[in-house]
C-alpha cells in the first residue's frame, strides 16, 4: 500500500482543518495515511480519523518543524507529501531540501493570498511573497480550492499555469447528513416563531460579521428574526458590543465553536456568508449541501463560483450593508427550494474530492 504524508498546522477551529480531516479519512481507504500535526490544538485536531496514522510533531510552529520533517522523510520515504496551508507547504519544501530524498511535495492553498495581504504593508506582503516564489518552483503542483485561488496563485508565484490544479474542497461527507439530523441544540431552533438567519466562522477581520449584525439589524423592521453566528475568535468581545449598539442583543446568540455545526445550520432559514475574502468558503458550500437558502459576498474568492454568479443566491458587495440587507429580506420572501441548492454543490462530495488527490499525487 503507498504511503501518503499529510503536514498541517492545526492551529485553530477554521475551515482548513476541518477539510483536512475529512480529506485524511477518504485518503485511509485507499492509501496509508501519517499525518503529522504541527501545534496540534484546536476542537478539529481530535478529528483526526484512528484509520491515520498520527505523529505528532514537536515543534509548534511550521517554520521550527523543517528539522523533524526532514527527519521523518529521510527514515519513511512516503510516495508523496501534501502540505496544508502557504507556510506548512514553505516548511515541507525547506524539509526536503535538507533530506536530500525525492519524496514529490504538493502544497494545498485554501485562501486567496493577494485579498489576505492586501492590508499588509508592502515589507509584510515582500517578506510573504518572496520565500513562495523562491520555493514553490520546487514543488511537484500547487492544488488551489477553486479557480479564483488559482488564478491569484499563478499570479502571485509566476508560476506557470499547468503547475496549478484545482481540486474541490471535501465539504460534504457520509457524515454530514448524520449529523445534521441530530436533535435541535437551542430553543431559538426548536421554537421557529422566527426565522433565524445563520453565520458560521471565525471571530475575525476576514469573516466580517459586524457587516451581518448590521444588516440583520436593518432587516428587524420588517423581518424579524434571530441571529445565530456559530465560531470563536479574538472579535467575540467587539461583536457582542455592536450588538448592544444595534438594539439586537437580545436576538444575537454567539454560540461559539460547534463539534457539530450541522445539527445547528440544518435547521436555518438563512445563511449568510459575509467575509471580505475567502478560498473557497466551506460554510457556504455546507448550507446549500443541506439545502439551506444563502447570501454571499462577492468576495475573492470562491462564492461566485460556488453561487453560480448568484443563480444559487444572490452575491452582494463586501461591506455594503444595505445591498447585504436587501439580499437578505429577498431570499426570506422567496427562498430557492432545497433540492435545487443541493445540486449546486454536487461536486464537492469528499469522496470525489479525495480521489482526484490521489490521482495528482500519483497514488492510485
């Protein structure tokens, strides 16, 4: 049986990881899995399928792993390594560098790196950007979660295009259904004598949900309803306060990191995407899979795809508050039925996102 490497930095309860996870327990039927964990913490690190083979890394930054990567390259010899993340996929690089072993390396990139350092100073974006143009030519192929990453990958890096693959994202698994069927975990969805409107992510600058708090609350004159954003973050304390300021505490729930998210967004009226940039943004792809009506930034990148340019749900600026509130009463009144949704979203079952993997890896 061919063995596949698998580095990640689990550093948080973000999208990443979650989709590495169900990635590693689709590669297990097919392949021998190690997967080894850089700073192995956060509620998606449990995860990890026992089918993996797990090894733990010391080291809890990807750029101090590259001694015990090598290490482990030059001892296994794996028919391939696929790194998780821009510096997860630097380290793996630098790693076989110093091992001196042919082992083919595959760097898996799930954000558009260009809308993420935009606010960077230009030194951060140099200093950013340098070590992938002078390290991602050695790669065996750079796998972008979906077109607009590709796009901004190649232009990034300057590498050329046939080294850039679009695989996507291992969003919906046998379990997802599952999990989504189990009993309602708050009152607010078992008592539905108002719709609720659902965010799912991060606390952070990038998911922007202080432009969905102020959009829910515009919608409360003639909508009204409850806001539950599921996800933990250093922006909890900020948003409960525009909440407060808003008048909609009282209707707001910030449930915090979910084990099981789909329990909770299977029973939304409304999903709203409202980030400032994304790769391929995974909750989106989850509501439509459970057939749930949805609002989404045009941001890069990724919904307008997942979206269809909106024939799925309407796209609105990033950041507009009034368009986001508008695309919002618009999708309550006249939601798309569920079956149509879920047939938006086809191609991203994991089963079929973990073969063509392991096809590009050369594994099967």
């Amino acid at each position: 049986m061919k063995r596949l490497a698998v580095l990640i930095s689990f550093s948080g309860d973000g999208g990443v990881e979650r989709m590495v996870t169900n990635l590693c327990a689709e590669f297990a039927r097919q392949v021998h899995v190690d997967v080894l964990p850089i700073k192995g913490v956060g509620g998606h690190a449990s995860r990890i399928p026992a089918t993996v083979h797990r090894i733990d890394l010391r080291a809890r930054h990807s750029w101090t792993s590259v001694g015990e990567v090598a290490d482990y390259l030059r001892k296994v010899r794996p028919d391939a390594l696929l790194a998780a993340k821009d510096r997860a996929g630097r380290a793996a690089l630098r790693a076989k560098i110093k091992s001196g072993v042919d082992t083919p390396v595959y760097i898996r990139l799930g954000t558009n790196l260009s809308a993420a350092l935009a606010r960077k100073d230009p030194l951060s974006r140099w200093l950013r950007m340098a070590p992938m143009r002078r390290l991602y030519p050695l790669a065996s192929g750079i796998i972008a979660v979906s077109q607009g990453v590709r796009q901004d990958t190649i232009a990034v890096t300057g590498l050329p295009p046939e080294r850039v693959h679009v695989i996507r994202n291992p969003v919906i698994t046998p379990a997802l259904a599952t999990q989504a069927a189990e009993p309602a975990p708050h009152a607010w969805l078992r008592d539905k004598t108002l719709p609720v409107v659902m965010g799912m992510g991060r606390l952070t600058r990038q998911k922007d949900f202080a432009t969905l708090l102020r959009a829910f609350a515009q919608i409360q004159a003639t909508h009204p309803s409850r806001l539950i954003v599921l996800g933990e973050g250093k922006d909890r304390d900020a948003l409960q306060r525009l909440a407060a300021e808003l008048g909609i505490a009282e209707r707001v729930l910030l449930a915090g990191f979910q084990n099981n998210p789909y329990a909770w967004l299977a029973r939304a009226d409304l999903f709203v995407l409202s980030s400032a940039w994304e790769g391929s943004p995974n909750a989106l792809t989850e509501a439509l899979a459970l057939g749930i009506p949805s609002v989404s930034t045009d941001c890069p990148s990724g919904p307008r795809e997942i979206l269809d340019g909106g024939r799925f749900g309407p796209l609105v600026a990033v950041g507009d508050v009034a368009a986001m509130a508008q695309a919002m009463r618009q999708v309550l009144d006249h939601p798309l039925p569920a079956a149509q949704l879920q047939q938006a979203v086809a191609d991203y079952r994991a089963q079929i996102s973990a073969r063509r993997y392991l096809e590009l890896l050369g594994l099967i």
